[in-house]
C-alpha cells in the first residue's frame, strides 16, 4: 500500500496568512506587519489531517482503496512524513462519514457493505437523484443546462474511447451539475454525502456489460425533461437511471469481489431484499 499510497499522495503547497487574503482593497502589508495569535500556529496539524483525509477518501472512491483494506496509523505516518495525530484525526474524519470501520483488534479499514444496506443505498440514492432532476426541470438556468450537455458531450468522447476511468469521472462532473441546477439547500448535499458512501460500488457499475452506454441515453432523457420544463418525467428519469432493478441487480451483486460483500446469503427482487 505504501507505493501506491506515495504515488497519489500530494500535499499541498503551505502558504503564509497574507497568502489568502490577497491584495484586497490595495493593501500591501509585509508579513512583518502582522501579528496573529500563537494559537493559530496550533491549525498546522488540522490543515494536514485535512490534506490526508481529502486524498484517502478520493483514494477510496476511485477504487485505489479497496473495500476491506487496512488502513495503518503508523503505516499513514510513515508514508507521509507525518506525526500520529494528523493521521489518527483524518481517520477519524473518515469514520464519521461511514468510509471506513473500526475491527476491534484488527484496526481500522475501509467499509464494507453488506448487500441488504448496499441496495437500500442505491434505492435512497435514485430517490435522492429524481428529486434533485425534479428541481432542476424547474429550477435550472439556460446555462446550467447547456453547461449539462457540454459535459454529456465529454461523457460520450469517453465512451468512444473505451476509457472506463475517465468515464466515471465525467459521469459525476455531469452529476454535479445536476445537484447545481437543483438550487436545493439540503438533498444535493445529501446525495453527495451518500455517493460517497457508495462510490466503490457505483464504480464497478460503470464496468458492467452495456452500463456506459446505457448512461448516455438515460441522461439525454434526464436532459430532455429537464429542458421541456416536466418535473415527474425528469424525476422518473434519474431514478431509474440510479436504480439497480431486476437482471441488473443480480448481474452487479454477482460481479462483486469476495471483499467487497459481507453477505453470504441474498435474495434480491427488483432492487429489494
């Protein structure tokens, strides 16, 4: 884990406290000039246990970090050149979101979902996404829906390229654009909150026979109601588009890895156990 760990890992640049400000409103004040508390010298470590946390959870949602994997204090520390509290803070941040789990004596690793929550999640996840389409049908400006088919248009440059990856990562670009247009102050949040709960698992979604190209065509028509202004279409439309059903249920659980399923007995019905 240390090398790829190392080779993903890129803490950002420090910067002075004039560094953020700028030269607003034309000042122009040396550091000298300056004088802040000696307790902000104490957010060093939080800033760093942020940099941390950031990069594991990204790790985690692309893939990097596999479900089941060990997550190391000392290991973290020693990797990136940083003391016990940054690394035990980060962990901590993680374990709050349901990333990552405690095992008693086994330490810390990244979560693993059984299959009765993990189809609950994406049930939560398309009701979540129609309601945030049924907004945006609403609510969505002429430049966020053209900003919408622009990205839909890099969507399908990757999907002529073969490139998987890539895919993903626009296909959330085109997501969060959805949530923008939504204008909503809480359920785009906690859509956000939720795919990355269950990013590993919509990742492997993406490699399903056919799944890629079935997502363009469910977002031209997520796309074409929002456009027509009908709220219930473009909301029937992003749930479906979230929702694992029928064949594409049993075809996605019976891909998964052993490491990723803590279930050994399912019984699965049109999204539902």
């Amino acid at each position: 884990m240390n090398t790829r760990l190392k080779e993903t890992y890129k803490p950002a640049k420090r910067k002075n406290s004039l560094s953020v400000l700028g030269n607003a409103g034309g000042l122009d004040l040396a550091q000298d000039d300056i004088r802040l508390p000696e307790a902000a010298g104490n957010m060093r470590a939080p800033t760093r246990s942020g940099e941390l946390r950031e990069q594991l959870e990204q790790m985690i949602l692309d893939g990097r970090l596999e479900p089941g994997e060990r997550l190391d204090e000392m290991e973290l520390a020693r990797t990136f050149g940083l003391s016990r509290t940054p690394v035990r803070e980060a962990i901590k941040a993680l374990l709050a979101i349901g990333l990552v789990e405690t095992r008693g004596r086994q330490g810390t690793h990244v979560a693993i979902l059984s299959i009765p929550a993990l189809i609950e999640m994406f049930d939560v996840m398309a009701a979540l996404e129609g309601l945030c389409a049924r907004f945006a049908a609403r609510r969505a400006t002429l430049a966020e829906r053209a900003a919408m088919r622009e990205v839909h248009k890099e969507l399908v440059s990757a999907y002529e390229a073969g490139d998987p990856v890539a895919f993903y990562k626009v296909n959330q670009q085109f997501h969060d654009l959805l949530y923008e247009a939504a204008h909503t102050h809480f359920i785009a949040d906690q859509a956000i909150q939720l795919r990355r709960r269950i990013g590993a698992y919509r990742l492997r979604a993406t490699y399903q026979p056919g799944r890629m190209l079935s997502t363009l065509s469910e977002h031209v028509r997520i796309m074409d109601a929002i456009d027509a202004g009908d709220p219930e279409e473009a909301r029937k439309a992003a749930s479906e588009h979230v929702q694992l059903l029928g064949d594409q249920l049993t075809d996605f659980i019976a891909s998964l890895p052993a490491n990723m399923s803590r279930a050994n007995r399912w019984q699965a019905n049109n999204g539902h156990v």
